[in-house]
C-alpha cells in the first residue's frame, strides 16, 4: 500500500516535473504568449519602429538584465515606459527562458 | 500609386499628432473640452465600415488583445469586445493624437500601423459586434456592499444602471470589463493620468478613497452582461485560422 502510493507519488511528480520543464522551455511561445512579439516582430528583428531594438541574437544575459530592469523600473529611459506595463505578465523564469530562446536565434 | 498615398497620409498624421501634442499635452478641465469630435473622430463615424478590412486591421489589435477581443483576465490588456463603437472610435483617435498617455499602444495605433480614418471605421465596427467575454477579471469581492452603495450614487447618470455606458455620448461600457484594468484606469482618472478623462467624472470621484475605489470597481466587475452579448466560455475567434 506504501509502496504503491510512494510510487505513484513519485511517477505524478516525475509527470508533472517534465510538464513544468517543458512549458518553460519554450521560450518561443512565451515570446508570443507575453505579447512580446507585438513591438519587437514575429521574428525577434522586425519591430513595429525603428527606435524598438532588434532582439534575434541578443546575448542571453544582456536580454534578461535588461527586461528585469524594465520591469523594476530601474531602467526607465528610452521606450522603456512601453514596455514596463506590460511586464506584469512575466516573471523571472519566464524572462529567463525568453532571453535563452532569443540568443539562439540568428 | 496608392501605396505612396496612404504612405504620404500616414506621414502628414504623424505630423499632425506630433505637432498637437504641444497643444493638447494637458489635462481636459473643462467638460465641453472632453470630447471636442474634430478631426479624424468625426470623419471616421460618417465612413462605412468594411468587414473584411476590419478583421485584417484588428489582427494588429489581437496581439494584445487577443483574437477574440477579450483582453486579459488580469487587466494588463483591457476587453475590447462589445464596446460601444464611438467609444472605440474616441480613444482610439485620442491614443494617436497623444491625447491620452498609451506608450504601449501608440505605435500600434498609427496609421503606418493600422491606416487611415476608413481604418478606424472598419476595425472598431468589428471590435464592437466581437462578443463578450463570459468570464471576465473580478475583485476580491470583500466590499461588495460599499460598492454597490457607491456604483448607485456615483455612477449610473452616465455609465448606466447595469455599466452599459452610452454609445451616442461615448461613454464606455463597463460591464464585462476587467477588475485590474477598470481600477488603474479609475485611479488615473481620479488622479488626473487619464488626460482625455471627462471632467465631470474627475470631480465626481475626487474624494474617493482607495479603498472606496477597490469596493466600486469590484462591485461594477460583477455586474452581469447579457446573456446574448456573451461568448460561450472558450469560444475561439473564427475569422483567424
């Protein structure tokens, strides 16, 4: 009875774990999901203007740094008021996985 | 040939909205001022609004507020379905004459983005016989008494016993709408952000206490839409594959 409840358990557990990895790892689908691609284009390098940055093959770290920063409010110059309502919607795996999808774009 | 033209009128707009914002970069005090219908507002309500461009102009609209025109439950994207079309026509307008403050929507609401006052026309006519969403963004529901008291003396002479809102005197439809979105935009109101704000409801709710603010919103999230106006629950937009 233990044994086939910690088994149970421990394979829901297993499911669920590759069920959060997998939503998270898609930073493409959050990339739309969060509404990012309105301004920056489908493609991560045809924004909707041209004073929007290009983001296809931005560094990961450089992407994340400064999305959190936006979101913050410590970086609020630029269009950076633009993006700041809506950064609501992301936290800070999902901007994780986003900056990593985006650095493997070309 | 018409490329060029509707490029040419796209760039003198921006000119026009660049130029006006000098002008119109205050708050609205005075109400004959709220809603002056000049300009591309009153040229679009005479167009004849054409379906098919209506559904390709909104597909720009639906990165935010999605196909259906429902927004976001939690109020970073307003519900646009079902509004009143003046109402849409009016903000719209006012977003892309930088009369109200929408950094993350003026881009999208220029007309090298979505066109021209037929545009306009065209996709706020769709917008407004999109149905509604059934299961809209609520408050707590903790001080539903208070708001209920406050919905009753503040805010029927306009927006209507049930938030319907007035189509011919542009004034928006609150039923249905999302708690968060309702609360920021009251809050702006109240504190003089949403410059395009009728002046009227700007003293109305002056004295309103944040607290007062989250009872009336939350009670107003409540109300019910009508049933005919409704979407099923999970209903998905048919005009986009």
């Amino acid at each position: 009875m233990n044994l086939k409840k910690t088994v149970l358990i421990a394979s829901s557990m297993a499911i669920l774990s590759a069920m959060a990895t997998t939503a998270s790892a898609d930073g493409a689908s959050l990339y739309q999901a969060k509404t990012c691609w309105a301004c920056h284009g489908k493609d991560a390098q045809t924004p909707i203007l041209p004073i929007y940055p290009k983001l296809a093959g931005q560094n990961k770290e450089y992407a994340l740094a400064q999305m959190k920063d936006i979101k913050s409010g410590v970086r609020s110059n630029g269009q950076a008021a633009a993006m700041q309502g809506v950064m609501g919607l992301v936290n800070e795996a999902e901007m994780a996985e986003i900056a990593e999808w985006l650095s493997s774009l070309k | 040939m018409k490329k060029i033209t509707v490029i040419a009128a796209g760039v003198a707009m921006i000119g026009m909205s660049v130029g006006s914002t000098a002008s119109a970069s205050g708050q609205v005090t005075d109400v004959k001022d709220w809603n002056t219908g000049e300009g591309e507002q009153s040229v679009a309500m005479t167009l004849t609004p054409d379906r098919e461009n209506g559904i390709e102009v909104y597909e720009v609209c639906s990165a935010c507020h999605l196909l259906e025109g429902w927004g976001m439950q939690n109020g970073t994207f307003p519900q646009l379905a079902g509004q009143h079309r003046n109402v849409l026509i009016k903000q719209l307008a006012d977003i892309r004459a930088l009369n109200r403050d929408n950094p993350t929507m003026y881009p999208f609401a220029l007309p090298e983005s979505i066109g021209d006052e037929q545009a306009i026309a065209d996709v706020t006519a769709y917008i407004a016989a999109l149905p509604m969403n059934p299961d809209n963004g609520k408050g707590d529901g903790t001080n539903l008494a208070r708001g209920e008291e406050l919905y009753k003396k503040n805010c029927p002479q306009c927006h209507g016993d049930n938030g319907e809102g007035n189509q011919e005197k542009f004034y928006p439809k609150i039923q249905g709408q999302h708690y968060a979105y309702m609360l920021r935009q009251f809050e702006w109101i109240r504190d003089g952000k949403r410059r395009n704000a009728n002046p009227d409801m700007v003293k109305q709710i002056a004295e309103f206490s944040n607290d007062d603010m989250r009872a009336v919103i939350d009670y107003t999230s409540r109300i019910a839409v009508p049933a005919a106006n409704l979407g099923p629950i999970g209903w998905q937009n048919p005009d986009y594959d």
